[in-house]
C-alpha cells in the first residue's frame, strides 16, 4: 500500500481528498500541528511551519506529496497582518517540505501542489473568447504575486527526480465550506444574491473533480508542470445564482443585486477579487485524458443539493 502526506488534509478539500485516497486503496498521513489518533487508514504527523519542523519519519514513509496547505485567503479582511499570513503560510509551508526532501531520505515519486486562478489577472472582455492559459504571467495583483511566490517555493524540486504539478483551482463548489457555502445563505432566505452587475465569470469546479484531479495527477506519470482545475463551462454570478435559486426554491425567490459600495464595506480590498471575471482554460487537462463527472453548473448543482 502506497503513502500519501496531505498538507491541508483537515480542510474542506483536504477531508474529501483523504477519503478518497483512503477509498482508492492509499495510506494517508496528514501533516498538522496538533496530531490525533489514526483512523481508518489515516495517520497524523507534526508539523510547524512557523518553527521550521517537521516529523521524519513521514517524509520517509511517503511515496507521494499533496500540498494544500493555506490560510484562508476570502474568510478574513485583507488587513497587512492578515496578507502577510496568506502569502507567509503558503511559501514558508512550500520551503519547509522542499528542505526537508533535501534533507531525509526519501522515496518520493510525485508532489501535487495546489496553487489558485488567483494567478490570471481579469477577463478584457466578456464573454472572454481567450480564456487564460498556464502559459499567462502572473497578475501583478496581490493574489497574483501570491500565487508566483506560492508557485516559486516549489520550483526546486524541478531539479530533482521528484515529479512536481501545480494546479491552479478555481472556485471550489462543496457542501463542506468555502465559497458555496456562502453563495448558499442568502437563497435560503429566497434571495439569490448577486455581487455588483452579476456579469463576471466564475470559473469553478465542483470538490469532487477537483479530488480526482489529484489523484489522476498521482497516477499519470505524464503529469508534470502546471494545470488549471477548473470545470469546462464557466458561468457568470448571476447565471450562478440565478440557478441556485431556481433549483432550492423553485420560482419562489427574488433577484437582488448587491451594490459595490455595500461589498465594499462588507469585505474591503477583498471587493476585488470578489467581482473580478476569470474565465480559465482547461483544455491542457482535458487533453491529458481527465474526465469531468460535472462539467455543466447543473450537473454540479443537482449533485450538491440532492442531500
């Protein structure tokens, strides 16, 4: 039985993809500050980024990296001290496993990287009939250079033997946290919210495909370098949560723009990111042989509203 280290694994996508893994037949180790008991083919093991640790033992069981690990960048406001902890938890934590595969012996074949579309800067018009490829340079916006630090702290590994991938996700739709939990509130209330004009483009994917993607990047050799995770069929905002609405509450709801200045109050400079349209390709995966399980909005709604 193959090892997998998870970083992250406690996260709203770091629970789905360890059981995954464990159901596909791998052993999980979830590198953490405050370690627990194994459970069910899941092991923990210490880490702490900040001091520079890490447990030994589970770099040399590993035979494969996932690297999730992040603070929230949408859950609090962009304040320096806060900007300082995205940036600082995604390339310290990078390095520190980086050194550490200098440093223990390993067998390591292969380390899967989350990185963000952060990475693109804005669509110059919608719809956007060129959708942004891995080969853009990064925005020079505060969550593109996060993500070409983020990205950077990896690249050396690139020369070693180790297979390295980056993918670059979209938003993530799971009923677990992150985005669609939030797009989900104001529809219970029968209000399907939409941020500003509603025209910006999302691009997203549902957590169950973005789980296969890791575990397709593990298992496909020719996997190797940077790949957006995105599903094919990006959707505007208020396309979003216009179907949102319409599937929970069925025509029983009412269209409210939210204004700029109100989100601009209620989030700051994160206000942005927020409205920014990002239509992202996924061809270069989709030619690498992935299948989507949800490649319409629909698919992915029907999915996560069936329970």
């Amino acid at each position: 039985m193959e090892t997998v280290i998870v970083t992250g694994g406690t996260g709203t996508i770091g629970k789905t993809l360890s059981k995954m893994l464990v159901d596909t037949g791998y052993r999980v180790i979830i590198l953490t500050r405050k370690p627990r008991p194994a459970e069910n083919n899941i092991s923990y093991a210490s880490w702490d980024v900040n001091k520079g640790t890490i447990d030994e033992n589970a770099i040399k069981d590993a035979d494969y990296i996932i690297h999730l690990a992040g603070a929230g960048v949408a859950d609090k406001k962009w304040t320096a001290k806060r900007k300082k902890e995205i940036v600082d938890s995604r390339v310290k934590s990078g390095e520190l496993l980086v050194r550490a595969l200098s440093e223990i012996p390993n067998k390591v074949k292969a380390f899967i990287a989350a990185s963000a579309i952060g990475w693109y800067g804005e669509d110059s018009v919608i719809p956007n009939p060129n959708p942004f490829t891995e080969e853009v340079k990064h925005d020079e916006s505060f969550l593109g250079e996060t993500c070409y630090l983020w990205e950077k702290s990896l690249d050396p590994l690139n020369s070693t033997l180790i297979r390295l991938v980056k993918l670059r996700t979209g938003i993530v739709l799971s009923n677990d946290g992150g985005a669609f939990a939030e797009f989900k509130k104001p529809v219970g209330f029968g209000i399907a919210g939409i941020l500003g004009s509603g025209r910006q483009i999302i691009s997203w994917i549902h957590v169950e495909d973005l789980c296969r993607q890791y575990l397709y990047a593990i298992e496909n050799k020719m996997l190797s370098g940077v790949y957006n995770a995105v599903a094919p069929s990006p959707v505007s905002n208020k396309e979003l949560m216009i179907k949102l609405a319409k599937k929970r509450k069925g025509s029983f709801y009412i269209p409210v723009n939210v204004p700029v200045f109100v989100l601009k109050i209620m989030l700051g400079e994160r206000t942005v990111e927020i409205l920014k349209s990002t239509t992202v390709s996924t061809n270069k995966m989709h030619r690498q042989g992935f299948t989507f399980l949800y490649p319409s909005i629909d698919s992915a709604l029907d999915e996560l509203l069936k329970s």
